[in-house]
C-alpha cells in the first residue's frame, strides 16, 4: 500500500489528525489514534473496562491487501463506535470461545448504532466489510477448522456479506447454512440490544446451540415425477413400485431396490443412519468439548476488541503503577511528602457544606468594590504572556517612528516591524485559610472575606482555576493525639463558591499543623495541568502542631519544598506578620477592606513573574535557616 497515496493517512505513532476525527465523533471519549506498523487490523485498548484508552489502526504500509482510503474510514469508524458504546464493566468472558463469539456480536451492534448516529459511516463501513469479505480465499478457509469456519461464517452475514455467495464454493455449505438457520435469530437479538452485556448473553445462547446435537437434514434427491419418497407410511400413498420410503416403507411396497442397512439414494448418495452426523458437525462437536480453538483466529470482521482489552488493562495498569511509583519518589524526594509524621490515624478530608443564597448575596454586596480592584491589580500579572518583541527591517507590518529618519535619508526602505507575542501562561492558584482555634472570631472572618474577595477577582479569568482550601485539626478520639483535618470549599473546576463562608462555621482546634497541610495543598495543585502554580496561605501565626512535635521547621521544609517543585507561595498575615518569617512574599491586613490601595499595590507585586526567581532564592534562605 505504500503507493496508494494516502497523504494525510500516512505516517507512524500517534496521528494528531485521525485523534482529532476520533475525540468529535466520539465525543471525547477517546482522542487518541496510533498508526502501528505491526499491526494487521484494527483494535480498541482499553484503559479500563468502560473507557478505551486509544485506537490503533494498522500503519499504510500494513493494510490489508486491496484497502483503500474509504476502508481506513470505515475501520476508524468502527473502532470508534467501540469507543462510545462498548462497556465490558460487570461480566467477563471465561474463554476463548466466549471471548470471541461476543466479539463477533459486539461488532455487528457497534456498527449498526455507528451508521445510525452518522449517515456517512454507513458507506464507509459497509466498504472495509466488503474489501475483508472479498479477501477470504476459500483455500483458506477450508484450512479452518469447524468452528472456526462457523463462526467466520456467522461474522460475515452479521457484518453484511450475503450467505449464499459466500458459501456458493464451500465444502460444508449445506451444513453450515442449517447452523445459520439456528444461529442467527440468537445473534440478531444481542445485534439489537442496548448495551455489550446483551452482546455477551447473545453470544452464551449461540454457545450452548453450538453444543447441541441436531439431526442432520436428509439428502433432498431430483427424482422422476411419480416416484415416491417419503416419511414413515408415505408409500402407500404414493403407489410406485419404484418408490423407496422410509422406515417399514420397503415392506408395504411390493416392489423395490433393494437397499443396505440405511437405504440408498440416487447417484450413489448414502443415506446417514439414524442419530448419525455429518463430518462438519462432528468436527465442530469435538472442538468444542476438547476446547480446541485457536484463541488468535482472526474471525471477526474488524479487531479482537477483548483480547485487546485485556492487554491494555494489564498494560495501563503496570503503566499506572510505574507512573505512580516515580511521582511518590520524586514528592519524598523533593520533600511535599513527609513519610513518618507523628500523628496517630490518616488525615482526614471533608467538605463544607453550601451557605444559603441570602447569606452569599450579602457578603457579595459587602466587598462588591474590593473584587473589581484585586481583579485588575493582579490579573495581568497573572495572565502574563511570554515576552514580547518587535522585529524590524520588515517590508509590511507597523510602522516604527525611529527608522523613519533612515527613509528620509534614503538609507533604508525597510521601515516596519512586527510585534512577536508570546504564549499566554496558564496558571493554577489554591488560597488556603487557616481555620485553627486561633483564627476565631474578627480574624476568622477577615481570612474568610479575603478568600472569598480572590476567588470572585480570579473567576471567569481565561487560563486561570482557582481552588478554595481550609486546614486545622481534629482528634482521633476523646483524649488521644489529633490529626490533621483538611477542608474543601471549592475544588479545582468548580464555578460554586457558596461553600467559602462556611470556613466561619468549621468546629477548630486549638492546634494547626501548617506544614503538614501545605504539602497537601501542594500535591493537590500538581495534579492540575498549568504552566504556573501558586499557593496563598491566609494565617494568623505561627504553627501550633499537637503536643509540639510539629512546628516551624516542619513548615520551612514544607514552604522549601514546594519551592523545588515550581510552586510559587503568597502568605498573607491575618492581623500578624509572623508569615514574613516563614513565606518568601508575603503581605499582612487587618481588615478585609486593606484590599485596597497601598496593600493592593503591594499584593499585586507578589504575582509579579519577575518575583519568581528571587522568591526561589528567599525560600533556600528560609530553609536554611532552619
């Protein structure tokens, strides 16, 4: 196929193309499209039982013989109708055998639900059927074995092939049409059910049918008109000495061929005995009872879609796990995770519980003229852009007032530059209140004010997601040590932000584990996508751990920490500037309503990304000097 000139088809490894194609026929579902040179057709891997992870397609080097471009569709077509509706969650194959006849199922239904949805499918799905129908060699499939040749019998009608024409050259073509016969009602049923369980029940029907042992049909005969042959007493009815009946029929004939112990036909053809089979059924039965059956028999029509889930699980899992196992080394390493802290139990996490409407409204209402200025001290510092430049010497673009000297000089006519502007930054912000017994009353709600002043200024932000965090601690039970309780007002995503004013309701302990929550925090802001992550803690002092076995140095190590992982730390001192110890950027208010002039110049500087590098230097001082 090298020469068929695909274009945009050609090419190995992820094509960003056919993943774009895929992630709107899909609906996101799956985004992702290999190109596998080893491949031979299609198959769809997957991340879990419900989700496929990516398709893969063979690259155009690979294709089958005789697949052109409108087969590749169809194939991309019928991968992605697995990526939408297969969901193998809650039943499982147990074998080969079952693997494969639901398989065979499952792509009928998938294809039948794909052209539905798009009407352009139906052309393109019903061309790779065609091409991978037409490149069956009936040499081939003589070599198949009896089961192998039913089921690859049954993928072609499900798929659209016409059984006649495709049995017309078969050996066994009148055998495998009455399997057919009982086989086809089972199938459709699962072909129209709603999701891959009905698929797979359809396909156990079509197993324990397999099992089954039917008579074979009796040998139809072309026999002159007036010569009898029938059932049990059908002589007598026909009359002719030259008929030749069944069973007690020869003896109320008086006239007869006769015949050996089951009878004999016309042209030699001899006649089963009763209870006996045919060699194609009994091959088939005695595959199926020794299990005998190539679990690679490449029998449906498109992809082996359970083999390949089961690959690609044991493969994303191993993946996971690897991935997983790396980014718990690099957090001990670089120090967001404290292997051994001296608390009894596991940190807890809750989340707060939305305030009325009314209540929101009159916060609102209250610090409606602040949220307007911190959004515009801030935002273009936190939506900065790379670096712009101007390029000069261009023949179009602007027009540069200090060149033009040169045009009325005649020493240059290239007087226009262009502005090169960089790619806007997207940032990721957590504002984390201090909610311990010391932030009580006025504190509390100066803390609680101010979050929710930045969490208004930063919505609706482009490239900017904020998340709304709270922390203190809480005790294992009556009389032992505490823990530390970590609080969730609003999620990365979430738009909601009736839950901040509850931080004014949270029931707090006297002591606060400050480190300990800022390395969670941190870890929670790594796992978001963003070219830049910050953290502002709203704190009255200094930590308080439980029976002083966490304290200052346990924060300095944490701030330090997260530091070396590219987050940048804002501490703002609630009526206390013990922040100014621990933080490299750091502000103190005592009132909601300083975010306003001065203090807002101030905070606006902190987002500077100029600060970045020189906070970087203020927290290795801090850490040292612990």
């Amino acid at each position: 196929m090298g020469g068929s000139g695909f274009g945009i088809y050609g090419g190995r490894g992820n094509s960003r193309l056919l993943g774009g194609v895929t992630s709107v026929l899909s609906g996101g579902r799956c985004k992702q499209v290999t190109l596998d040179p080893r491949a031979s057709t299609g198959s769809a891997q997957y991340a879990d039982p419900t989700r496929v992870r990516r398709i893969v397609i063979p690259a155009e080097e690979s294709l089958p013989q005789g697949f052109g471009l409108d087969d590749v569709r169809g194939l991309l077509d019928h991968e992605t109708g697995h990526a939408i509706w297969s969901d193998f969650a809650g039943f499982c194959p147990q074998d080969a055998l079952e693997k494969q006849v639901t398989n065979i199922v499952e792509d009928a239904r998938i294809e039948l639900l794909i052209v539905k949805r798009y009407a352009g499918s139906a052309h393109n799905v019903a061309t790779m059927n065609r091409t991978i129908i037409g490149g069956i060699q009936t040499e081939a499939f003589e070599r198949m074995s009896a089961i192998e040749q039913a089921l690859g019998t049954l993928s072609v009608i499900l798929c659209g092939g016409d059984q006649d024409a495709f049995l017309a050259d078969k050996k066994y073509r009148v055998e495998l049409g009455a399997l057919m016969r009982r086989l086809l009602p089972l199938a459709e049923k699962g072909v129209k059910g709603s999701c891959s369980r009905d698929a797979y029940g359809a396909a156990l029907a079509i197993i324990n049918e397999l099992r089954k042992k039917p008579e074979p049909e009796q040998p139809k005969r072309d026999e002159p008109q007036g010569q009898g042959q029938g059932a049990e007493g059908e002589g007598e009815e026909q009359g002719q000495p030259q008929g030749q009946g069944a069973e007690g029929e020869d003896e109320e004939q008086g006239q007869g061929t006769p015949s050996d112990a089951g009878g004999r036909g016309s042209a030699g053809d001899a006649k089963p005995e009763p209870g006996s089979r045919s060699e194609f059924f009994d091959n088939l039965t005695s595959e199926l009872e020794a299990g005998t059956i190539d679990p690679n028999a490449a029998i449906s029509m498109a992809d082996q879609a359970f083999k390949a889930m089961e690959q690609a699980i044991q493969e994303a899992v191993q993946e996971e796990a690897r991935a997983a196992e790396k980014v718990d080394a690099r957090l001990v390493r670089t120090g967001l995770v404290k292997p051994i802290y001296p608390f009894t139990g596991t940190d807890a996490e809750k989340a707060l519980q939305p305030v009325d409407s009314h209540t929101l409204d009159r916060m609102l209402t209250r610090v409606k003229p602040l949220i307007m200025g911190v959004r515009s001290a801030i935002r273009v510092r936190i939506q900065a852009e790379g670096k712009t430049r101007l390029r000069m010497d261009r023949e179009d673009g602007i027009l540069v007032g200090k060149t033009i000297a040169g045009l009325a000089a005649g020493t240059t006519d290239r007087v226009f530059g262009l502005l090169h502007r960089g790619k806007s930054r997207s940032t990721a912000i957590s504002l984390v209140c201090d909610c311990s017994g010391s932030m009580s009353g006025p504190k509390l709600e100066t803390a609680t004010m101010s979050a929710l002043v930045l969490a208004e200024a930063l919505k609706g932000l482009p490239g900017v997601q904020t998340e709304v965090l709270g922390f203190t601690t809480a005790p294992t039970a009556p009389g032992s040590d505490h823990t530390a309780l970590n609080i969730v007002a609003k999620p990365f995503g979430s738009k909601d932000h009736s839950r901040i004013p509850g931080f004014m309701n949270q029931v707090r302990c006297s002591a606060n584990s400050d480190g300990r929550s800022l390395r969670w925090a941190a870890r929670r802001i790594l796992e978001t996508r963003a070219d830049r992550r910050i953290i502002i803690v709203l704190s009255d002092g200094l930590p308080s751990a439980p029976s002083g076995l966490e304290g200052q140095s346990d924060l300095r190590s944490a701030v330090a920490a997260c530091e070396r992982n590219g987050i940048e730390l804002v501490g703002i001192g609630i009526c206390d500037a013990s922040v100014r110890s621990f933080y490299p950027k750091a502000i103190v208010i005592n009132r909601v309503e300083e975010l306003s002039g001065t203090i807002l110049r101030e905070l606006g500087k902190l987002f500077d990304p100029a600060a970045v590098a020189g906070g970087k230097r203020d927290a290795g001082r801090l850490s040292a000097a612990s």
